[in-house]
C-alpha cells in the first residue's frame, strides 16, 4: 500500500544544514523560480518550498528548512527544522529524504550535524556544497572515505554553476528509488554535553582522515579582517558603509519614488475622466488609488535598504558587525545579534522584528522587539519632510549644513538615542536580574555574493511588502474612506463636507486630549487613519485641508499647512511621530512574534506614553518660547 | 560594568605578562595568543553550566583544538575572535573563560 503511495503522489525531499552552508544557494539552482513562500502553521517562521523534476522523472517538491546548528533548536526556527528532521512537524508530511547541505570548505562543524541527523535513522544524502571553492584552495577530501566513515551517501555539488548539481539529483533518485516509507523519528533525545562531544570527536576523527588541508591555507579572509575587525578602523569602515546604505536608500530611490507617485497621480486623474463625480469615484481616487500609492511609494527605498543587507550577508559582513557592535550595544542592554534587526528597521519595523529570530535569547529578542519600532522608519519620512518643508526655513547652518537636513538627522538621532535609552530601562527595570546572553557566533570565510541568491532574496522581501500592501493597508484605506465620507452633508450645507462625517466627530472628540500638545481636530483626524500606517496620516491630512478648503485655490499641502498651524504644533507633531506606535501592522506582528497580546499593548502603552510626553514638551516649550 | 583591566594594557606588556605565566583560561588570553585546548569546564555564569559547555563544543571547542585569538574590541578587548580548528568564532571573555588553554611551544 505505502510504496504504491509513494509512487503516485509527489517526493518530498527537504534541504538541511548550518547558516551560511550554501543552502539557500542550492535551494535556488535546485528551484529555479519555482518557489512559494509562505509561513509554518502557527508560526511566524518562514516557509520555502520550490518544486523541481529528477532526470529519472520524479517530481519533488523540495522543502528549504531553516539553518541550523544542531538539533538542540534553541530558537523558532531551529524547532522548526528539529522537528521536521523528527518527522512531527504539524501539518507536514514527513519527508522521503533529507539533503543535509555542508560547507565543503569549512566541514568541521558541518559533520557534526551530518553525524546527529543521522542518529535519528532518517534517510539522508549529505551534499558537499561549494566543493569548487575546497579544490581551489587546494583541499583534497576523499569523497569515498567520507561515505564510508559517515555511513551515508556523500555527493559533491557547486550550487552556482550550471549543471553543478547533476551529480546530487542522480543521488536523490538513487535514494528516492529506494523502497522506503516516510516516519517519524522514535525516541529522539537531546545530547547531553558529553554527547555533544562524543560527536564532535567522532567529526574531527572523519575529518582527519578524509580531509587534506593545505600547506599554505587560504589567507583572503585573514587579510580582509585584519582591516574590517581592526577595533578602531573596522568601527570607521562599518560607520562608512552604514552613512553610504543611508545615502543610497534617500538619493537612489528618489527617482523611482517620483516615477511611482506621478504614476499613480496620472492613474487617479485618468479614472476621474471615466468615472462621473460622486461617492464610487471618491471611494476609487482617494480610498484605493491614494491610498495604495501612498505606501508603494516606498518600494523603492525598502529594495535598496535590502539591497545593502542581502549582499552584506552574502558576503559574510553580517556576523562581523554584530561582533563590531556587539559591547557598544551591550552597554544599552543589547546583544550584539540585534543589530541587524534595528538596522532592517530603518526600512520597516516588520522585517527588523521577524529578523530578531536570530537572536537565541528570548530576553534579549523580547527587549529587541520592543525598540525596534523606535527606529525611524521610512514611512515616517513623508511626514517628516512635509513639516520640515513647510515649517523649517531653507537655509544654511554655518555655511555647510541645511538647516533643514539637520533637523532631519536631529529627528534620527532621537530614534536611535529613544532606542537604546528604552533598551537600557528594559534592562534596569522589566529585565532585571536576569545574566546576560552569551554572543557566540561563527564568523564565515568571506564569500563573492551569488547575484541569482540576492536578486531572488530581493524579489522575495519586495513581495511580501507589496502583499502587505494589497491587504492590511487596503483594508484600512477603506475604512477610513468610509469615515471621511459617511454621512454625506444635509442638502444646502455651508461648510466642508468633512465637516459632517464620522471621521469630524471622531476628531472633535479628541480636541481636549489633544490640545495641550498643540494639535488640532484636523490633526487628530488624521492621526487615526495613520493608525494603519504612519504615512497615510499626510494623504489624510491632504484629504482633511482640500476639502476644508474646496472654495479657496487649490495648494500644495505644504503651504497650506504653513497657513494653519504655528511652528510650534509643527514642533510638537515632528517630535509626536519620533515615538507615536502609529503602525497596525507593527503591533500585530508584536503580538504573532512575542506570542503574546501582552507585550503588544506594553509597547503600544510605552510608545504613546512617550509620544504624548514628547509632544507635550516640545509644543508648551515652543508656546513660552513665543513660536505658539 | 566590571572589566578586568589586564586588558587596558599595553599590548607588548600584555605580552611579556604572558611570557612570564600562560593563561589559564581563554577568557584571560591576549591577543595574538596560541595554543591548544586542554578542558571546556562547565562554570556558571549567564547559561546553566552543562548549556553553556554543550553550546561551546558544538562551536568546535573541544579538547585538543588549537586555537588562535585573532581579534578583539575596542572597548575592554570584548568580544574576541578565535580561530579553532580552522574555523573563526566570536565571543565575550566571560564565555571563553570556560575554555582552559596550554599555550603552544
């Protein structure tokens, strides 16, 4: 019954192995394009599964698992990957076959978990990835003997050149042909520390006598750390790359963003021609096509933010600046780890948080996750230039600076510096007691970035936030289309529509809790919609003014606004939007990462505490310093 | 924060200092320093004993690795990098000093 199973329906095969082994590499050539991604059920983790054809004819459907060290799965990902290798994955069949994927170059801790996949009694091949590079630098590894010493089929394959997998689907086909039936693994247990050992002994012991290093190893990667972990150049060379990604994110996805805006500006315009005036179209201009083009505007700097972070990665940069940064960040209650969420989150909180997996350490992720939206975002940068446009004076400060850019960088300093002042609170007060955690981590040989690895990783963070887009921001679009517009304003009304709509109720509402910080009920309009995303606060405020002021002229925003507030809500709205948790989908991925609706609204209570304390001084010092 | 402050030393002092008596331990190692692992001790510290030995071993630590401390941070020389056995791993003195270490001749 099982094997006439396992002949109709597709293979399963699933690719395991460390971090930086190559296998999302391989994974790609295996794949192609063919490739979902998706999440695990129940957890944020995610899931990437490709189909491909063996050249016997097998369909298979190849399952990426998440790096993993070893089975001991000490964070979501690493349980993920456990118990898929278990086989008690919920809601996945147990696959056919496991490719356990190791670093040819670098196999001492590859065998160790080739050896601990295997005690599981689960089929596997064991893919000698990047064997090209091994031979190159003249390593000799006697594939025969390793197969014998391991105890399981051992193949050689060079994921980033054509026909470099060949001999690996040949191996899959051999084993697949294999009568077998997929299972669970029994009585599993986790090694204790003499067991750990024992198996890296017994790795070591395969090595030396498979492996020939040699004579003069290759000093690439010495060299190049001799420079990049210098303690006092590596820090300057990592501030250098850190202030060129920046100008890169602002001035090389400024063209596109422009192209985007007038696209859908020209779009909005072209459905007016269409469509006769009235609520259909009002509900199409400014609830969809607004709305959706406010926030794929920022596709652009998301891609080259990714862009920077994918090839760092690639490159095996990564690790080095955790390890650059990690006592600086230390002294504010930080793992080193967490650096390169709260670098993701200058793009978006969202992938910075589903970063933090990395982090072991529930503590140290919990405390990361908690700052991370602290971090100026790019949707906060429409908000931030259209005040400074309209309320900064153009003009230089000591003859080299922009008055206006500093006020910029002011604003991202108070991020960073909020950031890692929550951070050290955290620490000192909600965390207290607990002992740091230990950074350890591999620092990978330096690599050349795979452009086929980057593209696909580029494609694949692009989509997801474009996904998001379409759905949670959709959503909100028209909800608060649907406040702004409903009811419509009694026959012979004198004043602005909005005037009558749920939305101006909701905004004179807030007017006593908001006056003190200087903001007025068009403001408090406009901050609700921006609930869903801080950005869509300016395309309310847009919609607020333009049909408050439908009689006069029609302006440009900006100096509309110079119009209607003092400097000192501008102030007061700025330092408002440094802090303000203004982001459905941050807090429901808060809430989905730390598992708990707890630490959503503990970070939700924090953020607008702080937003309506900064606002609050900002706007009463600017009142007495006369800007009111 | 409590640093030891052997490691705001000078590096050649540190060096002569190391000629004189090894290290004991891989926590207390100067840079540039040499040698092979004789024991990875379980200590307390931020991880149960047995976790934190079993999470070192599984980074390649184990007894008879030669081990070389490559670079260190620029404040306290925290963390360092070690090559074991061919392989760079980064981590905070407070770790390494589990790991008992011969200087090599």
């Amino acid at each position: 019954m099982n094997e006439i199973r396992s002949l109709s329906r597709d293979q399963r095969v699933a690719l395991v192995g460390r971090p930086n082994c190559g296998k999302t590499a391989l994974f790609n050539a295996l794949t192609g394009s063919r490739q979902k991604v998706a999440n695990y059920p129940g957890v944020t983790v995610e899931r990437k599964e490709g189909a491909l054809a063996t050249p016997a004819g097998r369909q298979v459907k190849l399952l990426d698992l998440p790096g993993t060290y070893s089975l001991r799965a000490r964070s979501p990902d690493e349980v993920v990957t456990r118990d898929a290798v278990l086989g008690r994955l919920a809601g996945e069949t147990p696959p056919d076959l496991f490719v356990c994927v190791g670093d040819a170059t670098n196999l001492r801790l590859c065998l160790r978990l080739v050896l601990e996949i295997k005690r599981t009694g689960q089929p596997m091949v064991f893919a000698l990835n990047m064997f090209d590079i091994a031979r190159h630098r003249g390593m000799s590894i006697d594939v025969a003997r390793l197969e014998a010493e391991l105890g399981v089929p051992v193949v050689t394959s060079v994921a980033v050149r054509r026909g470099g997998t060949a001999a690996l689907l040949a191996k899959v086909d051999e084993a697949l042909a294999a009568p077998h039936t997929p299972h669970a693994a029994e009585g599993w247990s986790e090694p204790d520390a003499a067991g750990v050992r024992r198996l890296q002994k017994e790795a070591d012991r395969i090595l030396r006598a498979a492996v020939q290093h040699p004579e003069a190893p290759d000093t690439v990667t010495a060299r190049l750390d001799k420079v990049l972990l210098h303690p006092v150049a590596g820090l300057a060379i990592l501030l250098a790359v850190l202030f060129l990604m920046f100008q890169a994110v602002f001035t090389w996805a400024a063209p596109v963003m422009e192209l985007i805006k007038g696209g859908f500006d020209a779009l909005g315009l072209w459905v007016g021609t269409l469509l006769p005036e009235g609520l259909l179209l009002s509900f199409i201009q400014n609830g969809l096509i607004a709305g959706v083009g406010s926030v794929l505007v920022f596709l652009p700097q998301i891609l080259v933010l990714f862009l920077f972070i994918l090839l760092l990665e690639d490159f095996g940069y990564m690790s080095r600046a955790a390890f650059l940064m990690d006592k600086i960040m230390g002294g504010a209650g930080l793992h080193g780890r967490a650096f390169i969420p709260l670098l993701s989150s200058f793009a978006c909180a969202i992938p910075g948080i589903m970063s933090t997996r990395v982090i072991d350490s529930r503590r140290d992720r919990l405390a990361t996750i908690l700052v991370a939206p602290l971090m100026t975002c790019s949707a906060r940068i429409p908000v931030y230039t259209l005040i400074i446009g309209a309320f900064i004076p153009d003009r230089s400060v000591g003859g080299v600076f922009s008055l206006q850019g500093l006020v910029m960088f002011g604003l991202y300093t108070a991020g960073i510096a909020s950031a890692l002042g929550v951070s050290f609170l955290l620490k000192k007060f909600v965390f207290q007691g607990a002992p740091p955690e230990p950074f350890m981590l591999e620092l990978p040989d330096y690599k050349r970035p795979d452009a086929r690895n980057v593209l696909m990783g580029l494609y694949q963070r692009g989509l997801i936030f474009l996904k998001r887009a379409g759905t949670t921001i959709l959503a909100m679009m028209c909800v608060i289309w649907v406040l702004a517009s409903v009811p419509r304003p009694p026959e012979g009304a004198t004043q602005p529509a909005i005037e009558y709509s749920l939305a101006a109720k909701i905004g004179h509402a807030m007017e006593p809790i908001i006056a003190p910080i200087g903001f007025n009920w068009q403001i408090g309009v406009a901050l609700i919609p921006g609930m869903a995303a801080r950005e869509v606060a300016v395309a309310s405020l847009g919609t607020v003014y333009a049909i408050e002021n439908a009689e006069e002229e029609p302006a440009e925003l900006g100096s509309a606004l110079a119009g209607k507030w003092s400097i000192a809500t501008a102030l007061a709205l700025l330092a408002w939007y440094v802090f303000a948790p203004q982001c459905a989908s941050t807090l429901v991925v808060v809430r989905r990462e730390t598992g708990s609706l707890g630490w959503m609204w503990f970070l939700f209570g924090y953020m607008l505490a702080l937003a309506y304390a900064a606002a609050f001084v900002t706007y009463q010092g600017a009142v007495l310093l006369g800007l009111g | 924060m409590s640093i030891s402050t052997d490691w705001l030393l000078p590096p050649g002092a540190a060096a002569m200092t190391i000629k004189r008596s090894a290290p004991a331990d891989l926590g207390a190692a100067p840079l540039g320093f040499r040698g092979r692992i004789r024991a990875v001790n379980p200590i307390a510290g931020s991880l149960p004993p047995e976790e934190l030995e079993r999470r070192l071993v599984e980074l390649g630590f184990v007894e008879g690795a030669m081990v070389e401390l490559l670079h260190q941070g620029l404040f306290g020389a925290d963390p360092i990098a070690v090559r074991v056995d061919g392989v760079t791993i980064a981590l905070r003195r407070r770790e390494a000093a589990a790991v008992l270490v011969e200087a090599a001749d």
